[in-house]
C-alpha cells in the first residue's frame, strides 16, 4: 500500500499525510534515523510523529500506545486487508460485452445498487471486475467476494474484512455499527461478488447499509434478484452466437467464437477459425449456447481435439468441459460443477420441478408446463409458487414473445437437469408426460391446418417441432406402436400441408421395419399415411401401401374408403403402371368427399387429377380449378403447391413462360408468409428452371446446387433428381458434357429407386440428349428406347428431333436395334447406371 493511498481506518484517527508516510515506513521496520534519511527530514521530526502515531492509534480511549510495534502491526493488517480487497488483474483477454459495458456505465452512475444476475458461468464476476476497474465516476472499488463464506453463514465477517476493520466481539450489531461507520463518511464503491448462496443475508446487510449511509454504491452479483428497496436487476446474457456457416469472418463476428478463439490459441499456438473449422466452430459456439464458461472449458480441449471432432463429443459434455485453469474458483473448474453449485441451492420442490423441466428441448409457456409438469407430489399451486423461484435462480431462461412470455432451458442447463431426472428414476413419466400432450396436441391441430386457421397451426408445428421430435422419440422407444401411429396418422395426409421432413422417413422406417400396422381404422390410417409420405421416394412402394389400405378399409367408414381411393389414385399417377389408370378412382374419391362435404379432401383430389391429366391444357384447368378451392379454404399451402405444379407444367412445355413468372410470384408469397419451407423450396425450384427455359443457365446452375442439398436435406428426392437435371442441363450448356452426364446419371439413379415414371422418362430423355451431344449415339438410342418403353410414343404424334437425329447417324436398322435394346433393358441395367 503506497504512501498516497489514505487508509479510512487512519484518516478517520486523525492522523496527517506526513504521518502516513511514517507510518509505512514504521510498519517496514525502518529505525527513526533511516526513515529520516529517506525522507529528508531530522531525526528529531521523525520521533515526534512517531509518538502521535502512538497516541491516535493507542485504542478507543486514544492514550500512547506502549511501543511502536503496535504500527508494525498496524501497517502490516492494512496492507493484507489492502491486498485481500484489491480487485483481481485477468491474466486473459476480455472479449465482446461492448453493449453490456455501455448498459452498465450507465446503470452505475444513475443507481445505488446494481445487481447483475444469469445462470452460472454466464461471466458475471468477470464483468462486473471489468466494469469496476473501468469505471472513473465512483471511488475505487472494494471486493467482497461471498464465495469463501459457507451457506447460512453471516456476511458480516466478510465485509468488515475487505473494508479492512477490526474484527471486534462478534458478529452482532458491533460488527455492523463498525461497517456503518467506515462507510459513513465519504464516498465508497462496493462490489459484493457471488451473493446467491448467501442471499438474505447480504441482502439484510445491504439494504441497512443503503438506507443509512448516502454515499455508498453497490455492484453485486448473484443468480437472481437480492430483492432489496432501489435494488436494479441487469441480467447478463450468454454472449451472441454466430450463424453456422463457412465464412470465418462471418463466424468471427459474435463474441462467443472469438472468446473459442482466443482461448484456443492460448493452449493451441496457431489455432485459427478457417473455412475447414468455422462450421464446426459456430455449431460449438451454438450448442453451449454462447455461456462463456462452457466456451473457455471447450476451447481448452482444442490441445486434444480438433473443432470437427469436440463438436461431435459435446453429447457428453459434462465428461468433456473439465480441467479449467488453476487459480479459478472450484466451482468453474468444470462445466458440471458450476452448475451444481447452483442446484445444491434449491429446496426439494425446485429441484423436483427444475429437473421436470429438462422434458422440454426448446421454448415453452407456462399454461404448458403446468399441464405437464403439474403431478403429484407437485401440482399446480405448487407450481405458481415454484416456478418464479427458478426464475430468480436464472436457471430458467425467459424472452417475450408478442404478449407470450416464453421459457426455455440453456442447453448446458437442460442437460444437467436431465441426467439428475434421469439419476432420481422419473424420467420416464415426465417424458410420456410431455409426448402425449405434444403429439395429441399436434393431431388437436388438424382441422385448422388444412384450412380454418392454417397460419396459426403451422406456426404451432414449426414451434414445436422439437417437442414433437422429442415425443416421437418416447413413442418409438415404447413396446406399442399405437401413440405413435395415431400421430402420424393422425396428421395423414394433412402432411402435404407441413412438407416433407427427413426425420418422418425415419420415423416410417422404424416402425415399418419392426412392427406390424395397428387393427383398423387406425391401420388404414396407417397405410394411407405411408402412401402418401413415401411416395417422395419410392413410388412403387407408396403404391403398394395405397393398394393395402384399400383393401383393410372394405369394412372400414366411408371416410376411410374415400381416403384409400384417394391413395391409390395418389399413387398411380406417379408409379410406373399403364398410365390412366387413376382417373376413375380419383373421379370416385371426389364424389366421395362431395357426399361427406369433406371440400379439403376433395380439393386435394381434383389437385392429383389435374396432376394426372393427359394434356398440358386439360391439366392446367384441373390445377386451376384446385388452386381455387384451396383459396376458398383458406388453404394457402396448397394453392401455393398448385400454383408451383402450373408453371412447371408451364415450363416443361416452354408455353405461358410469363403466366408461369405470375403463378410463381404468388406461391412464392403464400409460402413465405405461411413459413412453409418445402413450398419455399419448390417455388425457387421452379425459378430455377423458368431461368433455364429462358437460356439463363448461369443464373440457374447455382441455384440448382444450393436446391439439391436442401432437397435431400428433407427426403425429397423427386426434386433432387429435378435438380440434377437443371444441373445437367447448365453444365452442358457450357459444352461441360462429362460433368453434365454425372449429374443426369445420379438423377436417372435417383429416379429408377424413386420409381417415378415421370421423372424416370425426363432423366432418361435428358440423359440420351446427352450422350448424343458427348458423341454416344448408340448409347443415347438405347436410353431413348427405355424411355419409349415407359411412356410409349403416340403414332399420331410428331417425332422428337432427337428420335430423328439418332435414325440418321445410326441408321434405320441400327436405330431399330438399339430402341430395341433399351425397350427390354431392366432399368438398373442400362448403360448410365
């Protein structure tokens, strides 16, 4: 402690600036000569101050102490209060917090006592020393860090320490009336670190404090609200994540993977986010949700693992994010053991409801978390009484949405309570808890999603979707497939309003590969269901499912039947079967929803005529007709999916291009503002292919790549194979014959596994158009006979150019073998696959 800091313990004994410098040079055990050499001063002056050191420090009554070892002492209790209370220098960079700190200079100069709250690990201490070491408007702060002091303990020890006084006779009101009187002259800055396990405590203390001293500031930290009168509560976020992506700057820009970066590279010397790592970085970043402490401990492990591979192991994170820097408090050291820091705080009644609440994998309100967490021995008074308490823990996270509250556990966070739900063996119940009243409240959502009010039942799947992911994972696990079956047959073919997604594929495959279809009407439910999601990707199978629902629904209600008829004309349109074969059960199917005034089935009937139609004309008036009733049931799902089918048609016919540009304007509109990402898709789809009937293959050929991934994201494959077309097409459009034929070969491949006829024929026509470009006639006549084979050519219609073409080079008689050939090739033999 230098000569020009001015202890308030001395200043308020009275003693003199030029006393004060004798007296550290006293507590240095300096005789009376020396100190009067350092200072320039006599011997004699020295001894005279001296002796009013003894008399001013010499107890209450203020009489001479009986010797100078008294100042000896004296010096060296200040100086270790001094050092005991000086806020900690960070030995590491301090990254992001840009708005935080502006908040909080604000915030400090305007209040008396500030309280920064989060869960643990959010970086509060570390912000609060930040801000308390930035700060120039308030005295130097004093630390009074909580953490060393037991739960239950009195803080008054603690406080009377830092502020550097006399123990005293206890801890009762002594104590206090000393600390009121060091703080009542002047002007002093506290920051009271770590208050959550000693709450009421510090609080009582501060607001005693407060209320009678009038200079006195207070930083404190703490999970929640100290609740004291004046008291202002900033939470402190998680920092900001970034958007996973390959951009290094792009990730870069939020705090949370520079703080990943920094650290790395302090225990990886050249540790760099690149266009290798950044995805892998920002998906680290994303799923610790941005928690500085979890961060740091994740960057630590770089020395062990690269990005890609810490991303893949942060399923078990709390074996990973271990071994935090010596010198950080025990509790930090691991992810684990911040957090249980934390839980030991809470009464039975919190941990009860905090570990049900891990059911939950995203944002919830609280009317649901009373329906499903509210079971004995909790219930819902309990809960109104409970839930706030959480809250004030900051182990429940909150944002408003709208006039919504809603809630949600960080991931850390829900992962710790999980595994304690899982160690007190009730993790079962509060998960079928959580999956019935999901999965039941997604087949709740039918009617409004196929028409009464399908923006806001959209909105509720795409909120919930991870709940009902979560639910279908209960249901599988379960020896009954009945929960599971009555869901996704429940929505059935209310499907084609929510699009196609890879996990119901998966769902379907585990059900269909282990477990027979329930007894029925729920297995022709079942079937129907199947029906229509598989025939994204295996027409023939879709079609056998059709075929078998009709068959179960003989006894089945009419509804039912009608659905079945549905299927199959579904179905067949696609599947390569004699072609119109599907119009008089189609026909049948909307005579059958007229009867049952079911107008969405019906709707969705005449929308598969149109898409069977035989002409470009007929079937543009039948999607025309569908598009209609669709609108007129406020359906703009699927009048955007009809709209999307006409300007394809549009295009594959290079007719009404400007028309088509119209169609696709609207259904691009009704799918933005329905939220619908697979009609988004096909909206972009078709513009993709309008650019390319309008010989805009380089505006194209991108959007074609980037559509391909999306596709197979979701299980589309009808579409992937269409954007493999378009990328043949734009490659070949370059004169890039090799590349172009790869991409028309995989979608041929795609399409012989889809079983499309349809997409089938495009694929092998475009791929014969190719070979015959790179030079293969023989091999593009083989491929033009395959397609003949599976949509026979009208004699009555005129010749394809190519047809004609390939006769020519080839000859009649080679031509007619090669047709020949590749009329009675197996598909999956043919020289492209």
């Amino acid at each position: 402690m230098g000569s020009d800091v001015f202890p308030d313990e001395l200043r308020a004994a009275g003693v003199t600036p030029r006393e004060l410098e004798i007296f550290w040079l006293v507590g240095d055990r300096l005789h009376n000569q020396e100190i009067a050499d350092a200072l320039n001063v006599s011997e004699r002056t020295v001894e005279s101050h001296v002796s009013a050191l003894l008399r001013k420090l010499g107890g209450p009554d203020r009489q001479a102490a009986p010797n100078r070892r008294i100042l000896v002492e004296a010096a060296e209790r200040l100086r270790a209060l001094r050092d005991a209370a000086a806020l900690p220098k960070p030995i590491s960079s301090f990254v992001g917090r840009g708005r935080e700190i502006d908040d909080l200079h604000r915030l400090v100069r305007e209040n008396r006592l500030l309280t920064l709250t989060g869960p643990a690990g959010a970086g509060k201490t570390r912000l609060a020393l930040r801000l308390a070491n930035a700060v120039t408007a308030l005295p130097p702060a004093v630390l009074v860090d909580f953490a060393r002091v037991p739960p239950g303990q009195s803080v008054e020890r603690e406080f009377a320490d830092a502020l550097g006084l006399v123990a005293g006779d206890g801890e009762g009101g002594g104590s206090r009336a000393r600390i009121r009187a060091a703080l009542a002259k002047g002007r002093h800055w506290l920051l009271a670190d770590n208050c959550e396990h000693v709450a009421d405590g510090a609080a009582a203390l501060l607001a005693d404090l407060l209320a009678t001293t009038r200079g006195l500031h207070v930083l404190a930290t703490s999970h929640g609200p100290l609740r004291v009168a004046g008291e202002v509560v900033y939470e402190v976020p998680p920092l900001p994540v970034p958007e996973e992506g390959d951009d290094p700057a792009a990730v870069l820009s939020a705090a949370s993977a520079r703080l990943f970066a920094d650290r790395a590279a302090a225990v990886s010397p050249g540790f760099e986010v690149t266009s290798d790592n950044a995805r892998h970085v920002a998906v680290i970043c994303r799923r610790l949700d941005g928690l500085p402490l979890a961060i740091e401990l994740a960057a630590a492990r770089t020395r062990a693992f690269s990005a890609a591979e810490l991303r893949t192991r942060l399923d078990d994170r709390f074996a990973v994010l271990t071994d935090g820097p010596h010198g950080s408090p025990a509790r930090h050291r691991t992810l684990e053991e911040a957090l249980d820091w934390s839980y030991e705080l809470l009464s039975g009644e919190e941990r009860l409801l905090f570990e049900r609440c891990s059911v939950f994998p995203s944002a919830f309100d609280y009317d649901t978390a009373t329906r499903i967490l509210g079971y004995p021995p909790l219930s819902a008074a309990t809960l109104v009484q409970v839930f706030p308490r959480l809250l004030d823990r900051s182990l429940i996270s909150r944002r408003r949405r709208d006039e919504t509250t809603e809630y949600w556990l960080l991931d850390s966070v829900r992962q710790f309570a999980h595994r304690r739900l899982q160690a007190s063996g009730t993790a079962d119940v509060a998960r079928e808890q959580h999956a019935r009243h999901h999965l039941g409240q997604g087949v709740a959502a039918l009617t409004d999603l196929c028409g009464r009010d399908q923006a806001a039942a959209l909105r509720w799947f795409g909120h919930h979707w991870a709940d009902l992911r979560a639910g279908m994972q209960w249901a599988l696990q379960q020896p009954e497939t009945k929960v599971a079956w009555e869901f996704l047959a429940g929505i059935g073919t209310g499907w084609e309003v929510l699009g196609a997604r890879g996990e119901l594929f998966d769902w379907l495959g585990t059900l269909l590969d282990e477990h027979p279809f329930p007894q029925g009407s729920l297995g022709v439910r079942a079937a129907i269901t199947c029906a229509f999601l598989l025939d994204y990707q295996d027409t023939e199978r879709a079609r056998r499912f059709a075929e078998q629902a009709y068959e179960r629904a003989g006894n089945s209600s009419a509804r039912d039947r009608a659905l079945a008829l549905l299927a199959v004309g579904w179905t067949a349109r696609a599947a390569a079967v004699e072609q119109g074969s599907e119009f008089e059960v189609l026909e049948r199917a909307v005579s059958l929803f007229e009867r049952l005034g079911d107008d969405w089935h019906r709707a969705l009937a005449l929308f598969c005529l149109g898409l069977s139609a035989p002409d470009t004309s007929a079937a543009l008036t039948r999607l025309a007709d569908a598009a209609d009733l669709f609108e007129r049931l406020h359906n703009p799902v699927k009048r955007s999916n009809c709209l999307f089918h006409m300007a394809n048609l549009a295009i594959e016919d290079r007719v009404r291009l400007d028309e088509a540009a119209t169609w696709l304007a609207e259904a691009g509109r009704l799918a933005g503002t329905s939220g619908n990402e697979h009609e988004r898709l096909h909206t972009e789809l078709a513009l993709a292919r309008l650019d390319q009937a309008r010989e805009d293959h380089t505006a194209a050929g991108p959007r074609f790549a980037r559509l391909l991934s999306e596709f197979r994201q979701i299980g589309d494959l009808r579409c992937a194979a269409r954007c493999l077309h378009g990328l043949g097409g734009a490659v070949a459009s370059a004169g890039d014959h090799g590349p172009a034929r790869r991409h028309l070969a995989e979608a041929l491949e795609i399409a012989v596994g889809l079983g499309d006829r349809n997409v089938l024929v495009t694929s092998l026509l475009l791929l014969a158009d190719a070979d015959h470009a790179a030079g293969r006639s023989d091999r593009a006549a083989i491929l033009l006979g395959a397609a003949e084979n599976l949509a026979p050519r009208s004699p009555a219609s005129p010749e394809p150019p190519l047809r004609a073409v390939l006769r020519e080079r080839l000859g009649p008689a080679g031509f007619a073998t090669a047709l020949a050939t590749g009329r009675s090739t197996p598909l999956t033999a043919l020289p492209s696959l």
